[in-house]
C-alpha cells in the first residue's frame, strides 16, 4: 500500500525556546516520514526573518505555513501543492492555519482537500465552543468542477481541542471527575454549566464537530476494532486529572474510507507535554475520493 502520513502534535512551547530540544523535535517528526505535519504552539517561529520556521522546513525536509501570531503551522511535502491560503483571523485566540491544497499524484481531474491545523482557547469554554463553530466553515468550500457542479471541498483538520471528545468508545479514556482535578482554575477552563445548572466536562467541541459532518478520525477507527487507536495524547497529572485524548484529527466523510490507521507516538515529557497523533491513509482511496466527483460529473 502506498501510505499518506498526517501528524498533529502540539509541541510544547516550540522545544521551549532551547535550540537543541526543538531539533529533538523535529528529527523526531522526520523519523516517522511525514506528508501532512499540523503543528501547534509555534512560538517565536515567525521572528528574525521567521529563522525558527526555516530550521523546522529545512529539518523536516518540508515545505510550511505559518499562521498569525506563530500559534499554527502545516507542513506539507511536495506531493502537496499549495492552492490558497485562508484568512484566520477572527475569531480565534490562537489563529489556525488553513490552507487547500492539491494531492499532486491526483493528478487535474480531482478535487484538492482543506487542510487546517488548529488549537482552541485553553480557558473558555464559551470561546472555544465559538472557535469551532467557526471551524466548521472549513469543511463547507466549494469547488467547480470545469463544464459540471460546484462541489464541497473535503476537509482534514488536527489539532489540540483543549476539551474532551464525548464518551462511549471502548478504549477512550475516562471523562475527569470534575471535583478530582485539584488545580481549581482548571475545573473552571474544562467545564461548563448546562441547561440544567449541572458543571460538566466539555465535550461541546468534539459534538460540534460531529454535528457539522467531520469525525474524529481515532474513533472511526475504533470503532472499526482498532482500540490502540483512541490512546491517550495528555498523560495524567495531580493537576489536571486524568489521561486525555485532548489531540485529535477530523476528517469529512468522503475521506474516511483512506483512513487505514491511527495511533499515538508518545513522546518524553521533557520534551513535550502532547503526544503526536499519526493518522495513515491509503493513498490510492484518498484518490479515488478527490477524483470521484469529476467522474460523477462526467
């Protein structure tokens, strides 16, 4: 099978301004031959002519994008040809990073994808719910398709949620008590009040998602019998409770079917406090997907 590799990793604090870490980092990624990188906490990364984001293309043997402020990036490898870049502005804390891109072995005749690295506000659950609300918008471009239809663009999305997907896969870890999170502010940023006057751990964006069409590409899987699939991507702490899933991946459903597998590569907690996320596709499907609405066309 020719594979399609997509990682997402919030790399804490972009190797927390220590040259050395973040080349640990970012030979790490190279390791696992990435096509798709979506990187999240990009500090400092567009500074003194953007050098830190040279040194991460130029390790990772990729091409990137750095979105407003250095908080996103995606990196993609020249399989991947860029179409255009999409503002992103408001109503973010930490803007995304979006792009459509062309899947070059595709070839003319098949649609490019939206691809958007992502991370919700850390202390809102209201912004957060808004965040990806807006999000959502990306999974609704359209194409048109030379002498045939408009047609919606689909959509690869990963990043950090900062909130909890809704529970009820086999595997998944464990929802947090809210009252056995000891660090009191964080009760408040991972939890919000419903209808009915009861605090809950927020699911709201992992919901939100899935009422917009996208799935969270972990659980797809799991739920195909791949249960290493939904493992942990935040280690527990006395602070925050305990393991999460906080790191996921979204895709429309027309790309589902070149999903073949997903996992998490943990990382050494000095070195970062995410684990990646490595999302498989098979790339002969994902180009029978992006081809197929010039053939129903025609």
């Amino acid at each position: 099978m020719n594979a399609i590799t997509a990682l997402s990793w919030n790399f804490e604090n972009n190797g927390k301004k220590d040259p050395a870490r973040r080349r640990d980092g970012y030979q790490l990624l190279a390791r696992l031959s990435p096509d798709l990188v979506f990187r999240q906490e990009m500090w400092d990364a567009g500074q003194d002519g953007k050098q830190v984001m040279s040194e991460a293309e130029n390790l990772l043997g990729m091409r990137g994008w750095l979105g407003a402020s250095s908080c996103t990036a995606i990196f993609a490898s020249t399989e991947f040809t860029p179409m255009r870049e999409w503002s992103t502005s408001f109503p973010y804390v930490l803007p995304p990073t979006a792009l459509t891109l062309r899947y070059t072995p595709a070839g003319e005749r098949a649609l490019p994808l939206v691809a958007v690295s992502y991370h919700l506000n850390y202390a809102s659950t209201a912004h957060r719910l808004a965040e990806i609300e807006w999000l959502s918008t990306w999974a609704d471009k359209k194409w048109q398709i030379p002498d045939g239809p408009s047609v919606t663009l689909p959509a690869l999305m990963g990043g950090d949620n900062n909130s909890y997907p809704v529970p009820g896969i086999p595997g998944d870890p464990v929802l947090p008590e809210l009252e056995a999170i000891r660090d009191q502010p964080h009760r408040l940023h991972r939890s919000y009040v419903g209808a009915d006057g009861v605090r809950r751990m927020d699911t709201r964006p992992d919901e939100a998602l899935r009422t917009a069409g996208l799935q969270d590409v972990a659980r797809h899987r799991a739920l195909a019998g791949d249960a290493g699939a939904v493992a942990r991507t935040v280690n527990a702490c006395d602070t925050h409770g305990p393991d999460s899933r906080i790191d996921r991946v979204y895709a429309t459903p027309e790309l589902l079917p070149a999903v073949v597998s997903v996992d998490v590569i943990e990382v050494p907690l000095d070195l970062s406090d995410h684990h990646i996320v490595r999302v498989c596709l098979d790339a002969d499907a994902l180009i029978d997907a992006l081809r197929a609405p010039f053939a129903a066309a025609h």
